[in-house]
C-alpha cells in the first residue's frame, strides 16, 4: 500500500490527499514493510497532523524511537497536535529523559502532560485525557448547545457532557441525544444524570469494571476533592483491559513482563528469577515428602498412587483459580454465592473422584496384592483392601474438595494485601497444592495404619 504510494512519487500535496483514503491504524501498521529510506520520504511528505495521527496507532516505544530521529523542535510540534494522553504515552517511553523534559516544558499543554506523567502506570491518573466538554448545570440548553459546539473540535468524544459548578467540581453529566432533544427553557440541572466517577489515585482495573457494568463510553475522573481533572474513554479502557490481560496471563503462567524485541539470552534471563523462586518454594516440599515417605517406608502401594494425588487437585486447582481470577478481574471479587458454587461442584467432582479411585484401588490391592506391608498378612485380603482404598479414595475426596477454597483464597489474599492476584500463579499454587496434598494423603495414611496396627 504505501509502497505502492511512494514509489509514485507525487508532489507533496497529492500525496498528502492520496493518504487520506487510509486509516492511520494502516499506515502505522505498514511502516514495518518501509526501509530507513522510505520512512524518511514518507514522514518529509506529510504534514503535522498526518504525522501525529500515524505516531499515535504505533507501540509506545516505535513511537519513542520514530520521534528520536526528528529533531526536538519538530517532535514538539507533532506533539502539540496529539491528544495529551498519547503524548504522556509516548515520552514515558523516552529514554533520554533530559529530552523528554526539555519537550515537555515547550509543549501547549505542558501543565497537564507534567501532572498526569506523575503518576504511576496502574492507576487511573495515567491514562486520563483532558480533552473533554464541560457544562455548568445553570446554562439553558440552548446556551449550552452553543458551548458544544464551540469545544467540539477539540474533544476527544461528545457522547456524554460533563457537568461542573463554578469551582470545578463534578456534578454529573448530559447524554449527548438527550441535549440535542431538550429544548429551551430547560436547564442543564433538569437533563443532567448520575455517572459513577473514579478518583485519579484509585487503581486503573476499577475504572475498567465501572465502564464495562454501566456500559459507558466515558467515565470521569476527579481528585480527591471532587474536582473533575479529565475522562478515560473507551479506547484508553481497550487498550488497560488488553494490557491487564496480557500481564495478568504471563503471571498466571509465572513469565516476567515480555518484549517481542528482547533476544533468547535476554527472555531466558528474565525468566530464571521466577524460575529458582518456585525452586526454593519446592525445597520444603521435597523435604516433608521424604520425611513423610521415610515414615512409611516399606508400603510401596501408597507411593504407587501418589502422582494421581497430586495430579487431580492440582487440575482442580488450576481450573478455580482461573474462575477465580476472571470474577476478580471483571467485578472486583467472588461473591459467597459464586464461592459456594464453585465448592459445592467441586465437592461434587471430588466425590465422584474419589469414589473411582476407591473402586480402582480396591480393585488394585484386593487382586494383586502388591506394595503392601508385611504386617498386612495379619488381615483378610478384604480388610486390607477396604484401608488401603480408603486411605487413597479418602484423601482424594479431602483434597479436591479442599483446594478449591485454598485456589479461591490464594489470589483474594493477594488482592487484600494489594499484590496483584494473578501471582497466583499455575507453577505457584500448584506448589502449595502438591504440598497440601502431600500432607494429607501421607498424614492420613499414617493415622489410619498406626490405628490399625500397620506401622
């Protein structure tokens, strides 16, 4: 496409209306095809606003290293004609960050694009943008259409108008349709309705369930004293939500932060810190599981069993806490009702497992008479079978009805202690599950042989 285009080579102009025809996503995209060459013709045949368009659909970081090869008088300009949030995006990604200052104090909007790059990347002051339309709720409708139509050109939306008093502070907002329908003497006050804020400090995931439960284009942001600051649009929430998915992902499966740029050696590197940290937290589970098996030496059946043990809860495990993490994602937490839920069908899968298992292992040890204790031919072959099954379809039934709640806990606990829950990860909570499971199928088997006279 742009190939094509450049390879015409047409005056300025033409070319500059020829571009028009496609989609700045498309443009950018198609950057990556061009040569160092190219990128140079293409970028000296558009105008300011052209540009900025195309820098803005590109990865922070292109972003960053595209506007590097200009220089700073016109990476000021592009700036200018970007929405401030864009631009907050792309100079957080500067690394020469003398810079990215010098830029910013030579920016138009240079008192926002300074605030909101204060703030930390999780929460919601990060990702505002200032290009908004505000009303008072004295103006009649007819006034405040007036006042629509002179902010509109520079509003990022208009599906909704916020609303503020004289100081500032937030007092609700104006469906667009229901502006354009109203007619005079109406005030503002009259058509105006309650929209949920978010406060510029709260973590971004709240703003992501408010607009995805009310179903909103634009969500306002205030401070802490209820003065409205900016919005956060739906683009801004697409791009958190697809970004907290990603994050969220690479944790669940204990992967660090990925770069697509990054080297083997490098991913390699960034993923051996995980990697020894799950080590270590297998060290006390190696350890009680050799002091449990040296308890219990000699009964080799219960060794045969243990990978089936270990492998259902931590099926079941895994599954739960995806349920787990996808509730605390979209509301915020699991409700008693969604706990009870998933318990009771975990009860449910954890009787029917166990009762296959204890059919199984009845099965195993009543037939071939394998792996047992020496002091087991002082029962009948019926008696031994019934502990032996018992010990392992019991401890099946304990654990998976169990761990479910432990799954469910885990990431809730994160999230109490204000660490994202998605650490919980698979390899995380499948460690403390092999240990749980651990515990009880070899603390039950101990308990029930030494009644019994076994041990």
């Amino acid at each position: 496409m742009l190939k094509d285009l450049l390879a015409k080579k047409l005056s300025k102009r033409t070319f500059q209306k020829e571009l028009e025809q496609f989609h700045a996503f498309d443009i950018a995209k198609s950057l990556e095809t061009l040569s160092v060459e190219e990128t140079n013709v293409l970028f000296n045949n558009l105008n300011l606003e052209q540009t900025a368009e195309i820098v803005a659909y590109l990865e922070h970081g292109d972003a960053a290293r595209l506007l590097a090869t200009f220089d700073s008088k016109k990476q000021i300009a592009i700036f200018n004609e970007m929405n401030v949030d864009d631009t907050v995006d792309i100079l957080q990604s500067y690394e020469d960050s003398k810079l990215r200052d010098q830029i910013i104090k030579s920016l138009i909007d240079k008192e926002d694009v300074s605030k909101i790059i204060t703030y930390d990347d999780d929460v919601v002051g990060a990702y505002i943008s200032n290009d908004y339309v505000s009303l008072t709720k004295e103006m009649d409708v007819k006034e405040a259409t007036t006042s629509l139509i002179k902010q509109a050109d520079d509003a990022e939306s208009i599906n909704l108008l916020f609303v503020v008093d004289n100081d500032g502070h937030y007092l609700g907002a104006v469906n667009l349709k229901t502006l354009v329908k109203a007619r005079s003497p109406k005030t503002i006050e009259e058509i105006m309705i309650d929209i949920p804020k978010v406060i510029d400090n709260s973590p971004v995931t709240e703003a992501v369930y408010d607009m995805k439960n009310y179903e909103l284009y634009e969500l306002p942001v205030t401070d802490k004293d209820n003065k409205l600051i900016g919005i956060l649009t739906l683009d801004d929430i697409i791009d958190i939500a697809t970004h907290e998915a990603e994050e969220d992902f690479e944790k669940l499966a204990a992967l660090p932060a990925t770069d697509k740029r990054d080297s083997w050696l490098k991913t390699a590197l960034k993923r051996l810190p995980w990697l020894i940290i799950l080590m270590f937290i297998s060290i006390p589970l190696m350890t009680f599981s050799d002091f449990m098996v040296a308890s219990i030496s000699g009964i080799a059946i219960l060794a045969f069993f243990q990978p089936l043990m270990l492998s259902s809860p931590g099926n079941v495990a895994t599954q739960t806490l995806a349920v787990a993490l996808k509730l605390i994602t979209n509301e915020g937490k699991m409700s008693k009702k969604e706990v009870g839920k998933e318990f009771v069908s975990n009860l449910i899968t954890s009787l029917l497992l166990g009762f296959i298992t204890f059919v199984l292992s009845f099965l195993f040890v009543y037939f071939l008479q394998l792996g047992l204790p020496e002091s087991a031919q002082n029962f009948s072959r019926l008696q031994v079978a019934l502990i032996f099954a018992s010990i392992i379809g019991g401890s099946l039934v304990i654990v998976v009805s169990l761990v479910s709640l432990l799954s469910i806990a885990v990431p809730h606990f994160f999230k109490l202690i204000k660490v994202d829950p998605a650490v919980a990860s698979g390899p995380f909570i499948t460690t403390i599950i092999d240990f749980f499971s651990t515990l009880v199928y070899f603390g039950l088997a101990t308990l029930i042989l030494l009644k019994m006279g076994m041990l």
